[in-house]
C-alpha cells in the first residue's frame, strides 16, 4: 500500500512538524484525520488543500475521550486506521532546583501520556487489523540529557522505551513502531518554555542551525512509506552543526 492509499491520524497537527507532516502528506493524497486542540488551525490546513481526504477533530491529547473520539471519526470515515503519528508535546526546561512542579506534570501528561493515550486507542484496531504503524515525535532529548532540561529528558527517554515495547510486542502482528528524534527545529515549541529569554534564545539558536519542520516531515514521510517487512525504529535528525 502507498501513501495515497494510506489511513494516517495525526495528534499534534496544528503547528511545527505535525502541521508540516499534514501538508506534505496531503500533497501525496494521503486520507488524513488531523487532531489538535487549535481547531482554527486545522481548519486553515484543511481549506489550503480543497481536493484532498482530510477530516479534521479537536482534541487534547491528555484527555483519552477526545483521543478515542479521533479514532471513532476515523473508522467512521474509513473503517481502518494504517498509521497512526503521536506528535503532540511540550518543553518547558528549567534547573530542577526551581522544582516547577506543575510543568513537570503538564509535560508528563502530554508528552508520556498522551502517546500512552493514542496508544490505548488506536492499537486494538491494529492488532484486530494484523497491520499498522505507530509513529512518535521523540527528541535528541530521548538520547542524551542535558542541562535545565532533565525533566523534558525524562520525558522523551519514556517514549522511547514505550515505543521499543511496542516494537517487541507488536512484530508478530505486523504494527510497526516508529521514533523521530529531532534536534533543534525551528517551531513554535520555544513558546512552552516560562523563561521568555530562554525561550528567545533558543529559538534564535533554532533558526541560525536551519533544520527547519519540513525536514522533519520528510522524514516522516520515508518512514511511513516502507513497506510492510521494514520498519525504521528510529530517526535522529539533527542539523549538522548541532553538537548533541
């Protein structure tokens, strides 16, 4: 099955890379259902692409009722769900001597979470179907940790483990996992960041390294179409002169 053929949900869709994963997805004819809590900005994605298959659904990621709702409207729409791209997340950084309790807790919630949530949803369907590809927005923060960011790193090294589980107990069904691991990409992430400066800083830093989301999308797009006996595990995607 090529991508024209193929059932994708995105959760994330409305900005950075899940929004620039939809546009190019659409641009191959993809039939896509895109999920974002901005319900203006999936609408704006939706009208730049009048002739394709696109659906689109608020939702938040932490609450499993809107997570389930996106899949109901798919297998309503459609009947099967082939690929299913968890991208939604936050990164707050700051020392853990602050103890930023409730940013801890908003980044558990929608970065562990809310793959956790998509999860839950979406793989008895695949597991009914004997196929299917589950995709997660990681980070290099999956593979290293850094300073001021030990949280975000904890995060990002959970969906990682999660998703090689999902590899080890899903092979025999034929569901393939996927990581996508970034460096620095120049989307509006920075904006969850509490110290503006911080955030400012980074995201000058961001642009000056010039890895941008279309490069990441293109990424997505080569991993869902392999085909069914080859699974891409994991991405790292850095610009090249990032030094983590």
């Amino acid at each position: 099955m090529n991508i024209k053929d193929k059932v994708i949900i995105i959760m994330g869709a409305s900005s950075g890379i899940g929004e620039a994963s939809a546009r190019l997805l659409a641009e191959k004819g993809a039939k896509l259902i895109l999920a974002a809590r901005r319900i203006d900005r999936l609408e704006a994605i939706k009208e730049s692409y009048p002739n394709s298959d696109i659906h689109i659904q608020q939702a938040d990621v932490t609450n499993y009722e809107d997570v389930l709702k996106v899949k109901n409207l798919t297998l309503e729409k459609y009947g099967r769900i082939d690929v299913l791209f968890n991208n939604a997340g936050i990164m707050p950084t700051a020392p853990l001597v602050e103890g930023r309790r409730d940013e801890w807790k908003r980044m558990l919630d929608i970065n562990v979470m809310g793959v956790l949530n998509g999860i839950s949803a979406i793989l008895p369907v695949m597991e009914k179907q004997m196929s299917g590809h589950i995709i997660a927005t990681d980070s290099v923060a999956g593979h290293v940790v850094y300073p001021d960011s030990a949280v975000y790193c904890g995060t990002k090294f959970a969906v990682r483990a999660i998703m090689e589980g999902l590899r080890q107990e899903q092979r025999q069904n034929n569901v393939k996992s996927t990581i996508i691991s970034p460096g620095a990409v120049a989307t509006e992430l920075y904006q969850t960041i509490s110290d503006k400066k911080v955030g400012e800083d980074l995201h000058e830093a961001q642009k000056e390294w010039g890895l941008t989301s279309e490069d990441i999308a293109s990424a997505v797009v080569y991993a869902i179409d392999t085909p069914d006996r080859m699974s891409v595990s994991n991405m790292i995607i850095r610009p090249t002169s990032q030094q983590i």
